[in-house]
C-alpha cells in the first residue's frame, strides 16, 4: 500500500505553531491563502515574518485582523534570529502535508477543466459524490486529493499514480541524465584514409 495514502489518513494530528493550534491544513485554509497572496501558495514571493504569522492564524482559524501580544513576542524573536524563519517555514511545509499526496505519472495532457480552478473541481467532485459541503472544505487536504483521484479513477477518467519505487527510479534515471551530460566526451579523431 502506498505510504503516502497512510500518512495522509493517519498523519493530520494535533499541531501547534508559533502558540497556535493548527487545524488540519484544507482546501478552506489554501483558498485562504490564495486569497491573502500567502507566500506559501504564490510561488516566488519573498516570505516575510508577518506573511508567516497570517498563514499560521488563518490555518489556526484565528482572526488575521489583529496581532495578539505574544504574537509581537514571537515576531521579534524571529526577526532577532533569521535562522528561526526558515525553521518556521519548514514546519509550515510539513503541517500542510503536501509530500502525502497522491503522485502522479505526467502525461503531458492539458486539464479537461478548462478554466475550472482545481480547488473547485477538488471540492464539487467530492460534494456530488456524497460530502457535504463543509466536510469537503474542511476535509485535510491531503485525504481530499486522495478521494478526488480515486472518484476520478473509478469514474474512469485516465488517471495514473506514480508508486514511491517508480518516483525513486525516476529520481535515479534523472540523477544518472545529468552525470552523463557533465561528464566530457571523448571525439574520436577520423582516421586518414590513404
């Protein structure tokens, strides 16, 4: 059995971050911050202190409007020791569980959504297939990408998931590529003909 499934269904636990009790991480909490730009879901954004502490409390389901005095507490110590932030950061990564979704073979195919953000496609496949609507938002991500992709499959969309052996031998084919093409080729020099 694929050990992502597992921690999917059996990692979402009791986490805590920078004094907050953090909820499982959902498709609420990434719509979330899609809709604050996070640094966590706009790819190359420069991460600041307080772009840290806005993810943490929407995932916490705090208010994001007002910064609590230990909050201050914390966001000073963070910014007296850099090396902390990337700490933080790396928690952040792994609370959100993203490494335990399903993996996928790519096909080079363009999604059938056409226009669709995945999210909603994510959350409406679930909801016509039997979760209510709060429990399809509030689902770990994680279990709710897994559900999509097995509806998916068993709806007999193409669907092919990548074993954790086939992502190791593509990671050593890949590893292998780049050694031969650092490695110097030797031309042959042609011979004169007499």
């Amino acid at each position: 059995m694929d050990p992502k499934f597992i921690k999917a269904f059996t990692a979402p636990g009791d986490t805590r971050l920078l004094g907050y009790r953090m909820r499982p991480f959902s498709l609420k909490h990434r719509l979330a911050l899609h809709v604050l730009e996070s640094p966590f879901v706009t790819p190359d954004k420069p991460m600041s202190v307080l772009d840290l502490f806005i993810a943490v409390k929407v995932c916490s389901e705090k208010s994001v409007r007002k910064l609590t005095f230990m909050d201050v507490v914390r966001m000073s110590s963070i910014k007296a020791k850099p090396e902390k932030m990337e700490t933080y950061v790396k928690a952040f990564h792994e609370y959100s569980n993203i490494s335990n979704w399903p993996k996928f073979w790519d096909k080079n195919k363009q999604s059938t959504a056409k226009g669709t953000p995945w999210i909603l496609s994510v959350i409406s496949n679930l909801i016509s297939n039997g979760f209510q609507e709060e429990s399809a938002w509030s689902l770990p991500e994680s279990q709710a990408i897994w559900y999509h992709t097995a509806i998916s499959m068993r709806n007999g969309n193409d669907v092919a998931l990548m074993t954790d052996d086939d992502e190791n031998i593509m990671k050593d084919f890949h590893k292998l590529a780049e050694e031969a093409k650092a490695k110097p080729r030797i031309r042959r020099a042609n011979k004169a003909t007499k």
